[in-house]
C-alpha cells in the first residue's frame, strides 16, 4: 500500500508502475520532476513511514529520510509526504 499524504490517496502499489513517480502521476498525484533519473532532486520526497528500494543508486543523494520519486519502488507499505 502506497499512502500519499498531502494528497489524503491510499493505494494498491501496481509493481507495473516503475517508479513512484510514474504510479503518482497514473494517480493524478502532482510531484515536482525534472530529470526523471535520479540526478537533480526535484521530485525528493519525505518518507513518514515505511522504506523503498532503488533498483541502482541515484546520482542525486536525497537526504535522510526522502527518497527520489523517479527512481524508486516502495519495499513494503509506504508513506510519503507527496
């Protein structure tokens, strides 16, 4: 389970969906992006609860406790602040 808190959405993860930015934005969920690949941290968000996964690491290092959209799957349920 995906929860996206400012939006108030909780949904089924679709592993279908690549990143978390891609399922956001089937979702209708608006996220700041720019490179999509994990070099400009424009779509860094916090994680309020749970982890992801990157399938390579990212140019970009988010800071403690966010992720980068574009180039991450959630482990487990997840929480972001997006």
């Amino acid at each position: 389970m995906v929860t996206f808190a400012k939006s108030g959405q909780q949904l089924l993860w679709d592993s279908s969906a690549g990143s978390l930015l891609d399922f956001a934005e089937t979702h209708g969920i608006q996220v700041n992006s720019g490179c999509r690949s994990g070099g400009c941290g424009s779509c860094q968000t916090t994680i309020q609860s749970g982890e992801v996964a990157y399938d390579n690491a990212p140019d970009f290092d988010p800071e403690p406790g966010s992720c980068l959209l574009c180039v991450c799957k959630p482990k487990a349920n997840v929480t972001l602040e997006a």
